[in-house]
C-alpha cells in the first residue's frame, strides 16, 4: 500500500508540476491566462506604485530561489529522507515548485509601462517564436537527461516496482556536447525574448537570471564534488550556457546529468 501511495504521490506531483510550468509560459507571454505577467485581476493596485511592486515581485523572484536553491542541497535532501521515502525526494521538490510558481504567478504584481515593443508584425512574430522556442529547449533538453528522473516519475516507479534506483551516468548526449546546461539556456531564450518588454517582465527577467547563475554556481560545486576531474575537463572544454566559438565545437568526453 505503501508504494503504491508514492506512486500516485509521483504522478500527482508531475503533473501539478508540469502543469505550473505550462502556466509560467503563458503568464510570461500573456496567452489565454486570467493572471498574467501584465494583467492581474488580484493586482494591489494599478500599477502606478512601483515601489510596493517591485518589493513584491521581488520577494516572490526571491522564493522561488530559494526554494529551488535550499531543496536542491544534499543536506536538505538528507533531512527529507528521515520522513518520507527517498523515492519520494524529487517529487516533494515538484509539489513545492508546483506552489511557489503558481504563489508567483498569483501574487505578481503588474508593472505595465513599456520598455520596448514591436509594431512591425514580422519582428513581433518572430521575437515571440524565438521566446516560445526557448522554452520548447527547456522541455526538449530534460530528456536529454532523463525527463521522468528529473520530474521524480523514474524513482517512484521503481520503489513501486521494488527496483534498486541508479543515478544517472556520466554521458556525452546531443546538446550538451556544447553548453553545459541547455536546460537553462532555453529559460535565458525564454525570459528574454519577448516581443513587448515592461517593466514587470524585464525585473522577472533580470531576478531570474541572477537566480540562474547563483544556482548553476552551487550547482556546479555539486557536481565536482561529486565527479571531480571528469567534470572539471567538461567546464574547460565546454560553455555554459551558450556555445563559445573559440572552441572547438564546444565538444568534451562527457557530461554530466544529475540535477
């Protein structure tokens, strides 16, 4: 019985998951949402008080850091484990970004005066595909890795199945043999290339970017520890986020796929 509620416990959470993140897409480009990134029904004010605006999307960039920061260390993935199953780590992880990206969305506080935006249809359409195609990356590069290992479906199947679980491996796949974390590249593309930028969408953009680099940094630090000269070859024959041309196709012996 007991596996078999960590397994409803990993689906439920998936698709709570999956679905925030189908959400986020579409607050970001304001389609078919009630509460978006520029129009909120929920909105404290009209957006003429920037300053209460700012402190609160600012506070709510800064949640989702940090609940995506302080979940992701071992030690807190340590302390979980001494009450719920450790199939159960990642899942917990997607039910938390699950309610800490729909709090955002929620709670955003519009700040629609326009920074940029563009009249000319083709740039416009352009702009908005280039967008939309970074999160289509996003979702294309999770199963570079291992989309259901990453989404927390892999563990909890195999605890119901009474399967060993095995870490990832270490392994040379498609993309990442020219950015280390296509994943967040994609976010990048996605966060910024928009074909109308306010103010609300450019401080998301901008927390978020300083989210991502504060986080692949502790990542990273993970990874050594855990790989040690395998992955440091990778970070010195590989760019980050976008592929450096001064390398030899960016190309290295491995990469590597823990989360």
């Amino acid at each position: 019985m007991k596996k078999l509620l960590v397994l409803i416990y990993g689906i439920t959470n998936y698709n709570l998951g999956s679905a925030a993140l189908i959400y986020l897409v579409a607050f970001l480009f304001n389609i078919y949402v009630p509460v978006s990134i520029d129009s909120s029904p929920l909105a404290f004010d009209d957006g003429t008080n920037l300053a209460l605006a700012t402190a609160i999307n600012t506070g709510l960039i800064t949640l989702f850091g940090l609940q995506h920061s302080i979940m992701a260390r071992p030690a807190f993935k340590n302390w979980l484990s001494r009450y719920l199953p450790e199939a159960a780590e990642r899942s917990t992880f997607m039910i938390a970004t699950a309610i800490v990206t729909f709090a955002l969305c929620l709670f955003w506080q519009p700040m629609p005066a326009i920074i940029w935006q563009a009249e000319n249809a083709i740039v416009y359409n352009s702009l908005l595909v280039i967008g939309l195609a970074g999160w289509v990356l996003v979702f294309y590069s999770t199963f570079l890795i291992n989309h259901f290992d990453l989404f927390g479906l892999r563990q909890v199947w195999l605890y119901f199945r009474g399967e060993e679980y095995t870490h990832l491996p270490f392994k040379l796949s498609s993309l990442y043999k020219y950015v280390r974390h296509p994943i967040m590249t994609g976010v990048f593309i996605g966060i910024w290339f928009s074909p109308v930028m306010t103010v609300g969408h450019l401080l998301f953009a901008i927390g978020m970017s300083i989210y991502i680099l504060i986080g692949v940094y502790h990542e990273e630090k993970d990874l050594v520890r855990n790989f040690g000269e395998r992955y440091l070859s990778y970070m010195r024959s590989t760019a980050k986020f976008f592929p450096a041309l001064s390398r030899t196709g960016g190309k290295s012996r491995g990469i590597v796929t823990a989360r």
